[in-house]
C-alpha cells in the first residue's frame, strides 16, 4: 500500500485534493476492469465470431 501512495505522490494527480484522486483511480480501475472484462469474453467466445471488413 505504501508503494501505491509514494506512486501517486510522485505522479501528475499528486498535489491534487483527495477527492480528485479518488476519482482519478476510481476511473482507472474501471477502465482497466472493463478491458479484463472485454478480453475474457473475447477469448471465451472469440471462436464463434464472424468479422466483416467494408464500409
């Protein structure tokens, strides 16, 4: 937990209020959940996918 702090600190969001900063990881464990999320439903049912490529 410690190296998290000192990581924040030493970043761009460090001077910022508290509540920034919460906002701030909160919107980045969202998107970096939403990824996991993409990615394992890709990989589960990416088989039976068809692409098609136009315009």
């Amino acid at each position: 937990m410690d190296l998290v702090k000192e990581i924040i600190q030493n970043s761009a969001i460090g001077p910022l209020h508290s509540t920034f900063k919460g906002i701030v990881v909160a919107l980045f464990i969202s998107i970096v959940s939403s990824l996991l999320i993409m990615l394992t439903l890709l990989i589960l049912h990416g088989s039976t996918l068809t692409f098609h490529y136009g315009y």
